[in-house]
C-alpha cells in the first residue's frame, strides 16, 4: 500500500468524505470490471460494487492495513459475486467440483494451433467460445482464473483474495487452463479422436 | 502422436502448470525444458496454453465502468461527488 494510500485511508476513518470519496473512485473501476468477470452481467456486477463499499464504509473503521486495500476490495467483491452466483444456482463446491472432473481429450491427437491464432481474437467465433467456455467454468475455478490469469495477481495474492491456500489456488488454475484450453482446442478443430 | 498428458503425466501436467507460473525454481524449469525437447506433445500443449491465456486476455477485457455507474455508487453510498 502506498504512502498516499494509507494517508487517504487515516483520513477516511476520521470522516474525510473527499478522501473517502477518493479511495472509492480509485478502486471502483477494477472492483466493477473484478464483479463483471465473475458474473458475466453488468447490472448484478453493479450490485456487487454497491455491497462491496457498503461493506468497506462500515468497516473502515476497523481496517488495519495488513492486506492492501486492493486485497481487501478483491475478497470482499469476490465473495459478494460467489454468494450471488451460489444464491441464484444453489451450487456447492462439491457439485462444481465434480464438473471438471472429466478426462479431456485423451485419446485424441494433439495439433499445433494455427500459426496466425494470435491475430484470431476479434474472431468472433473465437471470441464467442472463449466467453461461453469462462461461463461455463464453474465459479470456484473462474475466480482464480480471472485473478490470476486475467488481472495479473500473484499466487499469494489471489490466495489471500479468496481466502485459500497457494496450492489450492495452483490446482484451481491448472484445472481451468486444462478447461479453457480443451474448450478452444475444440473449437479451432485442433483435436482428432483416433480410431 | 497420441495426446498422453492427461492420462500418462500427471506428474509433468502439473510440472507444466508450475512451469507457466511465477517463482518456478531453475530445476524445474530445466526438467520441463529437457521433457519439452523428447516430447512435442507436451512443447505444443504449452504452447497452446500460453495461447488460450493470451486470447483470453484479448478477448475478456471488460471496459464497461462509466460515469453513470460512479455516480449511481456515490448517490447510493450518500457521498457527494
């Protein structure tokens, strides 16, 4: 957390409405785009920017600075976003789970992908696919991709965000690589079953 | 040439995945490079790996806060703008 960071948060807690409203402009956008992500819908996206500040005014009190506010803001979020996908769908880990428990494409041929496949993204199959494969990834998978694979947080950071442990955010991540990557391999016809 | 990480490798699927991640130690790197050099399988499955992340990147970069949205967060937290 940065000098001015910290300054605006001591602020905050004495009742500075400017530097309050200024930690919630800085943080706003990426606790919005963190909440679209995760559940593919602007409108509750926006419920979880509300719940998420709502949370943080109540509790800047009591916020000590040991994770940086970012941290604290991608837990919060994350957590608001689960407890809404979990709510409407009434899915447990253990369900979601078993939903990336298949084989993939074992006993096919493996295929070098096209060579132009970086200039394929405004493809729009190719975007189509990839949208629809990171809905489909079950939640619990989607998060850490989305953390670490999407924004760029390290291991331990996604860790302390959703509250797990570094391993467990490890096997998260290879589960949903191995899923969005078989999901596009399909798609681009990179995988032949042998007879 | 048959797709065997999966089923046969589990061992080098998830050398792989430490591979593509931070903090991996010169050994591994090394022993996934060594395993890369006899195995083209596992060469093209990072390869396309690293290419689904990038895609997904390009394609997943959602840009749709706005204005309208701040100030419906300030008006609901009662905070003026």
């Amino acid at each position: 957390m940065n000098l001015e960071e910290k300054s605006l948060i001591k602020k905050a807690k004495l009742g500075d409405e400017s530097a309050l409203n200024l930690l919630i402009k800085n943080h706003a956008p990426v606790v919005f785009n963190t909440a679209l992500r995760i559940l593919q819908n602007e409108s509750e996206a926006e419920d979880v920017l509300q719940e998420t500040f709502i949370i943080f005014i109540k509790k800047i009190g009591s916020f000590e600075g040991r994770s940086s506010l970012a941290t604290w803001l991608y837990r919060v979020a994350t957590n608001v976003a689960i407890g809404k996908i979990r709510a409407k769908k009434k899915e447990g880990s253990i369900v979601e789970l078993d939903v990336l428990n298949h084989e993939p494409l074992t006993g096919h041929e493996l295929r070098s992908w096209p060579e132009e496949i970086e200039k394929m993204w405004k493809d729009e199959s190719i975007q189509s696919c990839l949208t629809e494969a990171l809905k489909e990834l079950p939640v619990i998978f989607r998060t850490v991709f989305i953390l670490r694979d999407l924004e760029g947080h390290s291991v331990e950071e996604t860790s302390k965000s959703l509250d797990i442990s570094p391993s467990n955010v490890k096997v998260r991540l290879m589960r949903a690589r191995l899923f969005l990557r078989d999901k596009m391999a399909h798609n681009l016809h990179c995988v032949e079953a042998i007879s | 040439m048959k797709y065997h990480l999966h089923k046969k490798s589990d061992r080098i699927v998830k050398l792989v995945h430490e591979y593509l991640g931070e903090n991996s130690h010169e050994e591994l790197l090394s022993e996934v490079a060594d395993h890369m050099t006899d195995c083209p399988e596992c060469y093209i499955y990072i390869d396309s790996v690293k290419q689904t992340i990038q895609l997904m990147r390009k394609v997943d970069s959602p840009n749709a806060y706005s204005k309208d949205i701040e100030h419906r967060l300030l008006k609901s937290l009662n905070i003026r703008k």
